[in-house]
C-alpha cells in the first residue's frame, strides 16, 4: 500500500476541534486503544491550541504500510508522532470539512467515556490487587511472627542444651575429679601422706588455701582455729563463714571469720565413724559453687574413711611387729659357734609376721639354727610363726634331728592350720664334726662361705612345704664345713623381688658373702650389717627378712 497524505489547515478552535474529531474516527477504526487514543489526542489537543496562538498553522496526516498513521503540526513549535495501528488505517484520508463540530464534540465524550470505562475496570483491578497485597501482608505478618516465634523457640532450645551440656559437662569433672582423688587418698595407708595430699590435690582450683586440722593434734594453737573449724569439729556438722549466706547443701551458714573476713571459709569435718579432724577451704572467689561444694562433701568423707584404713593399718602393723619381735629368740651364746641375726620389718604395706629365726642347743650338746616364713601376714601369720617354733623347740628337745622335727611339723600343721602353709630350714651344728646336717621344706637354699672365701649354694632339692595336704617324710642332708666357714640361713623377703626372680636375688647374696673378708667376720654383727647393705641398697621392700648368720670356730 502506498502513503497517503492529507493537509489541514488549522485556523481557529473550530476547525482544531474538527481535526482531533476526525484524528480520533481514525485512530478508532484502526484499532488503537482507547488510552493511547486518549494519550494522543490529549497531546495533539495541546499542540493545536498552542499553534493557534501563532496563528493559522498546517497538519499533515499521513497513512504508511496501511497501518502506521504519522502526524505533523507546523509553526513554532513543530511536533510530529507516529502511531502504529493494530488495523489497517481505512483511506481515504478525509478533508478537514467533512467533520461535522456537533459530532467532533459527540466523538469526544465517546472517547471520554472509553477512557472512563478502562480507569473504571483499572481502579477495580488495582482495589483487587490492594485486597491481595493486603492479604498477602497479613500472611507475611503472621509468617514472620511464626518464624520469629520458632526461631525464639529454637534459641530457647540451644540455650537449653549449652545449659545442659555445660551443667553435664561440669558434673562429669566433679565425678572425674573425686575419682581421681579418691584413688590418690586411698594408694596410701600412711596417714602423714595422706593430710599432705589433700592440699595438692584442691589447691588452687576448688581452694584458695587448704587447712587440715586433726582433733588430737595439739601443734595447732587455739587462737589460730577459726570458729568455723572449730564448730565443725564440735558438732560433727560442715559449717560456710562468711559475710554473706551461702545456702550451700547440707552446710551450716556462721558469720565470717575473723582470721579470714574478706574469704569465705568452708569447715568440712574428715572422719569415718568420728571427727578426726577438719579440713578448712578458702574459697577459690567470692563464694563457694554448690555443686562444688557437694563433691568436697564427698571428698571429705572419703578423706576421713582413707585416714581411718591408716590408722587402723598403722595400729594393726605396731601390734603385729611387737608381737613378731616378742617372740624373736635372743641368740645364746654357743661355744665354737658365732651367731648374728637380723629382722627387718617390711617398709611398706601389712606384710609383717611370719618370719622368724631361732638357735638353741639340744640335749646332746648339738645346736640347731632354724629360720622360717609362715604364708600369710599380720597378726595371725605371727601367732602362727610363735606355735611352729613352740613346737619346733618340743620337738628338738625329745632328740629328733632336722627332718623328724620338719615331719612332725608338717603332720602339725596340717591338721591343725589345714589352709596355711610354711618355709622351714633347720641346720644342726656338732662340736668337734666338721660337716653339718640340714633339712629344708620348701626354703629358699643357705648359702656357705669357706674360709679361704669360697662360696657355694647348698641346692640339695628341699622338701614340700610346711602343711601342703599330703603325706611327707623329709630327708636331711650333710654338708662339709671346715672350720672358720660362716652359714647363712634366710627368708625369701632378703633375695626376692619384683622386678627379678629369685635365683637373681640368690646369686647377689652369694656375691655378697664372697666379697665379705675375714676381718669382717670377726664381729658377727658387723658382718650382718655388711651384708644386708648391698642386698637391700638402702631401699624400701615389700617383705620382711629374717637373716641368721652361723660361723664356726677357727680351731
């Protein structure tokens, strides 16, 4: 299609009028929408009345491709728009006469009233599309305070479980702690030891400063107790001195003390059955925790069971080893013969009684060296060890030599002791014969040093020991022992040890009497002494010793 052009001149409001009228029959027909129409024609309304101020101006109106519509306005101010039609533009262009003013003006109310129908379904539509927001906010609203309330909810939770983990976390040190304390109070049956750990192990985290006080002991000056401790040790009670109430559980609230006015003071009394003492906490802040609190509690109480096993092990050890040395022989003096002995209690643990040495003479003029180790320990084992040697002498004086006196025992105790057992050796030394005769029952060998410094082992097999459930007849043995030679009888504690067998421990005493010199032997006790030293090395054992050195006269 071809461009078709029509000019108007535009001379008064009149034909202005005229032309928008026909402009808008166009554009109609086309199909432009009723608000584009409005838009345009608005500005094309202005134009025109804005030329006609100038004077007469011209309009060109021109048709392209059937569906675009251009306008031009000259003048002053020239203006052009284009507009692109759905619908082809009809032609031909009609001439600015041919529009009538009464339908112009009838033309634009249609428009008007195109124009106010689509602002009328455009405010309805954005009255919905308030509603809708406004739905939509509220549900906004109400979805963020849902969030926000499980959010709170779920903070709420976390702070739960950090409190509950934290509080969980703190109850299993505590428990750890006095575990391991417990264990460290109870290792130890010295009660010294024991009041000296205590502020290690509290000192600094549960306590500033630790204090223990044992009711008996008379060290500690009156005016240097505080009230606290003291009321603790009279009442049996825990007492908390401060200036403030503590409330702790279980714990009686004083005023602050006066030895202490700026730091709490927490007065735990120690003890199992009675108050043996208080043990007084400064506090570590400004107060005590109670959870804290509850475990030194417990502390306390475990402290006073550990001091009360002490005691009890110390008072049962001092009776068993004044019983054992009670019943120890007082060696006589033996013509030809020199005796030393020694008995060692063990440094360390109950394993005291039950070792015992013994020389007397017999009615034939012979004399007989005995040592011996009952099983066991404490005070039984040692009421044990005095009835064997009872009887062993009973038996020694009716005559019997080293192995019927190790039979009869045997059968002694057997019936009598059917659960225990004993370690016997028995050596019997004639005046004027060179040799001496021996039996054993399950006894560590006696060494023998010749006097030149010759040393053997006597490893002639022993017999079972002492008690075992079952018939025994022992053998004895005799052995050459010229004179000047030294014997040594002793209990397995002097070579035995943990941390080597005991054949280790045989070789080292015999080591030991080959590097004793003559000299040495002429004050047995001297020699006793000499040949302990390097066998023990000054150090703790867990077994006591016996040890009974025989030497016969040079003649």
């Amino acid at each position: 299609m071809t461009a078709a052009s029509e000019n108007w001149t535009i001379a008064s409001a009149a034909d202005a009028a005229r032309a928008r009228a026909l402009l808008a029959r166009l554009t109609a027909e086309a199909g432009v929408p009723a608000l584009d129409r409005a838009r345009f024609l608005t500005a094309l309304g202005g134009r025109l009345l804005r030329g006609l101020d100038a004077g007469a101006t011209e309009l060109t109106v021109t048709t392209r491709v059937g569906r675009e519509l251009r306008v031009a306005l000259g003048g002053p101010e020239p203006w052009r728009h284009t507009l692109v039609c759905p619908s082809p533009v009809p032609g031909p262009l009609p001439r600015l006469d041919e529009a009538p003013l009464a339908e112009a003006l009838l033309g634009a109310d249609e428009d008007a009233a195109a124009l106010l129908s689509s602002l009328a379904e455009t405010e309805e539509l954005l009255r919905i599309h308030r509603e809708e927001l406004h739905q939509t906010n509220q549900g906004v609203l109400a979805l963020h305070a849902e969030l926000e309330a499980a959010a709170l909810a779920q903070r709420e939770l976390l702070d739960a479980e950090r409190t509950a983990r934290a509080e969980a976390e703190k109850a299993r040190r505590l428990l750890t702690f006095l575990a391991n304390a417990s264990a460290v109070l109870n290792a130890s049956l010295d009660h010294d030891d024991i009041l000296r750990r205590l502020p290690e192990l509290l000192v600094p985290e549960y306590a500033r400063h630790v204090d223990v006080w044992i009711v008996d002991d008379e060290r500690t000056p009156p005016g240097e107790r505080a009230a606290a401790t003291v009321a603790a040790a009279r009442t049996g009670r825990p007492q908390h001195a401060g200036r403030h109430l503590a409330e702790l559980p279980g714990v009686d609230d004083l005023p602050a003390s006066a030895l202490s006015p700026d730091r709490p003071l927490l007065c735990l009394p120690v003890g199992a059955r009675t108050v043996q003492g208080v043990l007084t906490l400064a506090a570590p802040g400004d107060r005590f925790d109670p959870d804290t609190t509850v475990m030194l509690l417990e502390l306390a109480r475990r402290a006073g069971i550990a001091l009360d096993n002490a005691r009890q092990y110390e008072q049962h050890r001092d009776v068993a080893e004044a019983l054992q040395r009670a019943q120890l022989t007082e060696l006589p003096p033996t013509p030809g013969l020199a005796l030393a002995a020694r008995y060692l209690p063990a440094t360390h643990g109950l394993n005291i009684g039950g070792d015992w040495y013994d020389a007397f003479p017999q009615p034939d003029g012979s004399v007989l060296a005995v040592i011996g180790d009952v099983t066991g320990h404490g005070l039984r084992a040692a009421v044990i060890m005095g009835q064997l040697r009872t009887a062993l002498r009973a038996y020694a004086v009716e005559g019997n030599g080293p192995a019927r006196i190790l039979t009869l025992l045997h059968r002694m105790l057997r019936h009598q002791e059917p659960e225990l057992y004993a370690t016997c050796a028995i050596a019997r030394f004639t005046p004027g014969e060179p040799g001496v005769v021996w039996a054993a029952a399950g006894h560590p060998p006696a060494v023998a040093r010749g006097p030149r410094g010759e040393v053997r082992v006597l490893e002639a097999k022993p017999g079972i020991m002492l008690g075992v459930p079952m018939p025994y007849e022992y053998e004895e043995h005799t052995v050459d022992l010229p004179a000047g030679s030294t014997l040594a009888l002793y209990t397995d504690g002097l070579v035995e040890r943990r941390s080597a067998g005991i054949d280790t421990g045989i070789d080292r005493l015999a080591r030991a009497m080959g590097a004793l010199r003559t000299e040495d032997l002429a004050d047995m006790d001297a020699a006793a002494d000499s040949l302990l030293k390097p066998m023990l090395h000054d150090s703790e054992h867990d077994d006591d010793i016996c040890l009974l050195l025989c030497r016969t006269a040079r003649v």
